[in-house]
C-alpha cells in the first residue's frame, strides 16, 4: 500500500455513502426553501423569484447580464420574473455609472425587507447547523459544496474565502 502524505488521508467512497450524500441534500434543500417558498406562494411569486431577490440584494447595482451568468437561466424567463418583481415594486432598473444604456438593479425598500423575510429562516437554519457541527465541520461543508460548484464558477466565489487545509498526523 502506497504511504499517505502527511495531511493526506484515503477516502473509500461506497456507494451507499454517495447516494446518502444525494439524499441529504435533497432533504436539505425541501427544509431550507419550505420556509421561503410559503412566503412566495402567498405573493405569487415561486424560487426564480427569490434567486433574484437574493443576487440583486447580494450585489446592488448588478448588471442584468451579470444576474443571467450567476442564474444560468434564459434572458426570456428573467425578464418574466424581473418585470413582476419591478412591476410589484420590490427591483427597480437604473441606468450604469458609464454607460447609460446599461441596466443596474437594486432592490427597493419593499424588496429589502422581501429578501430580509426570506432570508432570516435560512440564515438562522444555517447558523444553528454551523454552530451544532463546529468550526472545522464547517470549513469541510464549504469544502464540499464548492467542489460541487463547476470549477469554471468557483473563481467567480473570490469572497468565500477558505483557510489552507491542516495537516492532520497520520
């Protein structure tokens, strides 16, 4: 058996392990968008809605290009989703700092205290996970889910920033 290098261990990945590791995230993702999707349900709106919500109230002023390459939708299906969520006053359009042809988006007061709603369920779910797994628990879960992220996306995720991996003694 080839020596492992200091920090390196072997991991045997069953497939029983894999497909527990699916499963949870199914489970994970139905609990952390129940909360969300009952409050969009009541404004008509569905999770299209609260991705939108979410990036534009991540990154005032983003550009709606820039939105289309985070949401790898069609620019038919955002523009069905963004003229509801300014129509209904939660987004509103502004013209870039350069060139004015440019559309920036901005979540409005309403659509700040939309994202706020949405959000508090899911920020406080996370905490309590975070606090329950411990420190180093959640740096392997960023590990994790990054490495489910395509590795073209992962550089665009500069401000998720992970400490260099411990050398562990064998």
């Amino acid at each position: 058996m080839p020596e492992l290098k200091p920090g390196m261990q072997q991991l045997f990945l069953r497939e029983e392990d894999l497909r527990q590791g699916i499963e949870l995230l199914f489970y994970a993702y139905r609990d952390f968008t129940a909360e969300p999707d009952a409050i969009l349900a009541k404004l008509g709106f569905g999770r299209a809605h609260h991705r939108v919500v979410y990036f534009v109230g991540r990154y005032p002023g983003i550009r709606v290009g820039d939105l289309l390459g985070i949401l790898r939708i069609t620019k038919q299906s955002l523009s069905r989703v963004l003229s509801q969520l300014v129509r209904d006053g939660y987004i509103v359009h502004k013209p870039g700092p350069t060139d004015r042809r440019e559309r920036r988006l901005e979540l409005t007061a309403q659509g700040v205290a939309l994202e706020r709603q949405l959000s508090e369920t899911q920020r406080a779910r996370v905490a309590a996970a975070y606090r329950a797994a411990g420190g180093v628990a959640v740096e392997g879960y960023k590990r994790v889910l990054l490495g489910l992220i395509n590795e073209a996306d992962r550089g665009k995720l500069a401000d998720i920033s992970l400490p260099a991996p411990t050398a562990r003694a064998r």
